[in-house]
C-alpha cells in the first residue's frame, strides 16, 4: 500500500505540537497517579484490605468527572475553537498538581484523591477534542496513522511517567511535586504551539443541564449503528483493561513476589505492547480504516489474558523482589511476555475502533459523540471495580479474576461479532487477503468519502471483490454472479457484506431482475456499488468486452462511474492461469505482488459500456 510513512507527521506543525501536549499530559496523568499507589501501597504502612481498598476505589473517582461534565465538555468542543480550551485545560493542570504536592508532603489520602477527581475533570474536557482535532488535521488516509501516533505516545508516556512518578515518589514528596509541576507547565508551553482547530458548531446553543444534555449526546452515539458499535467495543476494552490493572498491586505483591519496582516493570511491559501494536495498525491496515484488525486484537487479548492465569495460578513463595530478581524467577518471562502480548493485541483492538469512530460520525457531532464514548466508558469502568469486588468478595483469586475476565472476553466477542458480523467479515477478508497477495493502491482518493457511486473493474480471480473491498475505506456494495456468491467460506463474507448475487437472464430472469432493483435501491440509499461489467472471470487474462448492464443502472439511476483496474492477479492464487491447458488447478503463486489503481470518475451521461472498458484497459496498462 502507498502512502508515506506515519512518522513524518511528528515534523508537521498540524500533528506535532498537539502529539506532545496530550504526551505529556498523560505523563503527568500516570506519573501523579503511579507517586500515589507508591505512597499509599509502600510507605504509609496499610494493610492489605486497605491497599486493595484504594486499589479499586480510586478508578472510580477518576473516572466520576466523565458521568458528570463529558456532556458539557462535548458542547465546549463543538462550539469554540480547540486550541484556545486546550490552553486553559492545561492551566487547570497545572493548578491541580499544586494541590498535588501539598497532599503528597501532608500524605493526606482525602486531598489526593480530590486531585484525582480533579484530573479526571482535566481529562474529561481534553478527552473529546484530543480525537474530534484529529480528522481537522490529518487527511483521511493518516487517520490510522496519526491514531496510532497518539496511542504509541500515549503509551511511552504512560510507561514514562509510571517510572518516574514512582522513582520521584521514592525518593521523596519534593521530587515528586517539582516532576509533576514541571511537566505540567511544559505542556501548557507547548500547547501554545498548536494551530488553531475552528468550532465544527459555532452556532450551537449551550445546555447547562448535565443530565439533559448526557441523554442527548448519548442519542448522538446511537445515531449512526457502526458508530454505536465501535463505541461498545471501546468501551469493553476498558472493562477489559480496568479490571486487569485494578488487580496489579496485590498481584505484584502476592503472585509475582515483587516490590512496586516490579508493579511498574508489567504496567511498562503492558505499555509498550500498546505502543507497538498502535503502530503497526498503520504497516498492517494500508493507511486506511481496517476494522478487520479488531478481531485480531480480541483473540490476542483472550489468549494471553488467559495465559497469565495459567502461567501463575498460586501465591508465590518469593517476597520483595526487584524487576531483574522476578524476570530471574521461574515463569517471570512467561508472564512479562503475557503482558507485553496483551498490550501488542490491545493496540490492533483499540487503533482502528476509534479510527473508525471518527471516519463514520458527523463532523459537526464528532466532539459530542467522543464525549458520549467517554460516558460509555465510565459506566464499564466503573462495572469493572464492582466486577472485580464482587469477585474478591467470592472468594476467587486474582489470577482466577484475571481468568474469568479473559474467558469473558472470548465470550463478549463471539457475541459482538454475531450480532455485527461485519466486524468478522473483514477480520476473515483481511486474513485472506493479506496471506495470499501484496497490494498496491493507487489514486484510492478519486473514490469520494460520500454519496452514490458506482465502480467498475475487470474481473480476473475469485478473490477480486475482497481485494477491493478491503481497500476501499468506505464499505462497498458487490455484484457478483451467483455462483462466485455461494463458494463457502466467501459466502459469508459476501453476504455480510451485502454483496448482490446476479445470473444472465437465460440462467434465472428473475434474480437478474431483483440484482438491478437492489443496485438501484445502494445508490440511492448513497452507497458505493460494485460491477464487474465483463460477466465473468477472464480466462486468458485479458480484459472481455464491457456488456451493457452499466448502462442500464445508469439509465435508472445516473451517478458517477469511477473505473478500477486490478493488475498482477492473472497467475494468481484463484485465477484461472493455465486452467483452459488441462494444467493443474492448484494454487500457483503465494504473497503475489498485485495492484489496484483507480482513474478518475466519469459522468453518468458519458459512462458508455466501450468508454469504461477502455478507461479500464487504460488503468491496467500491460500488467495482467
């Protein structure tokens, strides 16, 4: 797939600025919180109730600004310009972490847990805009990019900040209160880098009633089904997630036998499993949303979260030990590998989900449907405390909570992907394709974000409408002869995807009548059709004759035609190479080296049957 690298954006002004202010503030975020769990875990002389007490409280009170102000904060960042709120949410920071320190040299745990409530109200107001200014700066094709930037740093400075909250804390409440302001102040300096990002809404009128305007910007996430979706799964993950992190302490201290330098250590590991992950969304998902890369994630984390209870069951018998002494241990580098994987996987859940959030939300709401996810995750995590209460409350162990958890997961997304399949579909699509070919993509951006339009390519493997449908960012409707249609395991797929069977109409009249009233019902509905106008797989790898189906689906609906062409497929896995010779029908050639390229569109009244097969044989050139 073409396109430059993601990490050219971290030299552009649009990107960088913004990427280092919510950096750093999800260091001062971690490093304040990770100096309280080592306050109150290791040097205040609480037992282990009371740790396991603050353990699962103190989530909840961060996350409590989300019930209250996301709704408002959803309003502020539709109707005002981004970078002005950005500024004064980081001089609430700064303030903030003033009182952080006087806790921190009082050990007052009632003020600390104030600050807490306090950077959640911070993280609250930053939530909404940090991903609704993504897609006012990036191009569409650098949004999986640029969310994986912002995820992988997120994740560095989490696993940054981890470390230095707990060394500052270590040594002392003045090293940690000189980091945590200092941090702060560096990122309001930054913020005032940032170019201005104008208010999607500027005429909007500001409800003040929280409980009123939560109902609304709820009813903004429901909106759009795709959207609804991706914002459960989002919001899973941190059930997923919270639940896991809830437990480290008494983990640490219990099943691995360390010190809170061994806490730090697997939340670091987790961390850069999150980072890599993030990015390689991009490498593997071609620039473009791929939703297909969620299922993916979902099986890693089952897999690896059960592992975890598996590769430590029992309390341990070691006590005190320091990173290096558990890696040492019997089973540390199982576990630390556990973490590191379940974070890898993490990332390829959670990159494309809100990638896919911001591509299909309105423009004009994306700031308050952000706001709403927001709310969606509260309510899991805050479900994920009581889960993992509940559960101590039984009797059950950590790593038998963790392995509840994991086959929880397993079985919450069985369910998702039965009741949106789409998700599955190109989960399989994706596997299919990127096992068998190399794909490259050119003039993808000829295909317009919205509105009818209808596609036309020449037709030359069995895998053709997977090929395209997984690099076209928008979902696509396919016309396809019925028998192609119901080769299993394809099957599914196509039916998901809602791919519209045809016959010729001396094989069956009336499915062909029936293709070309659902083909008019997509485009008028918007969407992107489909066709393959040769009728048939080529069986010499040359391009047939256009018939003139298209032009009866432009008489009745007459919207733009954008040719395709496929090149390098003849000779492929599921072409017909040699096939008519009485040669082998076996698959010949793996990871074949393909394209895709895209022309221009054509208006519907030029749109001809020889017109669109010569723009194709054009776009093909020689490479069959």
């Amino acid at each position: 797939m073409s396109g430059n690298s993601q990490f050219s954006l971290l030299g552009s002004r649009r990107f960088a600025p913004f990427f280092a202010t919510q950096s750093l503030g999800a260091f001062n975020d971690n490093a304040f919180r990770n100096a309280l769990v080592v306050l109150v875990g290791y040097h205040m002389g609480l037992d282990e109730h009371a740790v396991g007490f603050y353990s699962n409280i103190a989530p909840a009170l961060f996350i409590l600004p989300f019930f209250l102000f996301s709704a408002s904060a959803g309003q502020l960042a539709e109707k005002y310009e981004k970078t002005r709120i950005i500024r004064w949410v980081k001089l609430f920071e700064i303030a903030a972490m003033a009182l952080a320190a006087i806790g921190f040299f009082l050990k007052s745990i009632p003020l600390l847990l104030g600050v807490l409530f306090l950077m959640g109200l911070h993280s609250t107001v930053f939530g909404p805009i940090k991903y609704a200014i993504l897609p006012q700066a990036l191009k569409p094709t650098e949004l999986v990019g640029g969310n994986g930037l912002v995820e992988m740093g997120t994740s560095l400075a989490v696993l940054v900040g981890m470390i230095a909250g707990g060394v500052a804390m270590g040594s002392g409440p003045l090293p940690a209160s000189v980091l945590v302001i200092a941090v702060a102040l560096l990122g309001w300096l930054t913020s005032r880098s940032i170019p201005p990002a104008p208010a999607t809404a500027p005429e909007l009128r500001f409800n003040w009633n929280p409980f009123t305007e939560t109902w609304r910007v709820l009813g903004f996430v429901t909106k759009n089904r795709t959207v609804f979706n991706s914002v459960l799964g989002i919001s899973w993950f941190w059930f997923f997630g919270g639940v896991f992190t809830m437990q480290l302490p008494n983990y640490t201290k219990i099943f691995l036998g360390g010190t809170e330098s061994v806490q730090i250590f697997v939340l670091a590991l987790f961390s850069v499993g999150v980072g890599m992950g993030s990015l390689l969304c991009e490498r593997l998902s071609g620039h473009k949303v791929e939703i297909g890369l969620v299922p993916f994630g979902s099986i890693g984390l089952t897999v690896f979260g059960l592992d975890l209870y598996f590769a430590r069951p029992a309390a341990t018998t070691l006590h005190d030990l320091s990173a290096f002494a558990f890696l040492a241990a019997p089973g540390g580098w199982r576990i630390a590998l556990d973490f590191v994987l379940v974070g890898l996987f993490a990332g390829f859940y959670i990159v494309p989900l809100f990638a896919l959030v911001q591509s299909r939300a309105d423009r004009s709401e994306l700031s308050r449907v952000i706001a709403g996810n927001n709310i969606v995750n509260a309510l899991f995590i805050v479900g994920a405390a009581a889960f993992g209460i509940g559960l101590s409350a039984l009797g059950l162990s950590i790593p038998q909570i963790l392995l509840v958890t994991a086959v929880l997961n397993a079985l919450v997304a069985i369910y998702i992907y039965t009741l949106v399949p789409e998700f599955l579909m190109r989960f399989l699509s994706w596997i299919l394709v990127n096992t068998l070919y190399r794909i490259k993509v050119e003039g993808l951006e000829r295909i317009p974000d919205e509105g009818a339009a209808v596609l036309v390519c020449n037709h030359v493997s069995f895998m053709d409408a997977l090929i395209i449908g997984g690099c076209v960012r928008r979902p696509v409707r396919f016309v396809m002869y019925y028998k192609i249609f119901r080769i299993p395991v394809l099957k599914f797929i196509f039916r998901t995807a809602k791919a519209i069977p045809i016959a010729g109409r001396k094989e069956d009249p009336a499915l062909l009548e029936r293709a070309f009233d659902e083909v008019d019902r997509a485009l008028a509905d918007g969407e992107l059709v489909c066709i393959f106008p040769e009728g048939g797989l080529t069986r010499d790898g040359s391009i047939d004759t256009f018939r003139p189906g298209v032009e009866q689906i432009l008489a009745r609906r007459p919207v733009p035609v954008i040719p395709l062409a496929l090149r390098g497929l003849w000779g492929s896995v599921f072409s017909r190479h040699d096939t008519a010779l009485g040669r082998s029908r076996l698959p010949r050639r793996f990871r074949s080296r393909i394209g895709l390229a895209v022309g221009a569109p054509v208006a519907a009244d030029a749109a001809s049957a020889p017109v669109l097969e010569q723009r194709v044989r054009e776009l093909r050139g020689d490479w069959a």
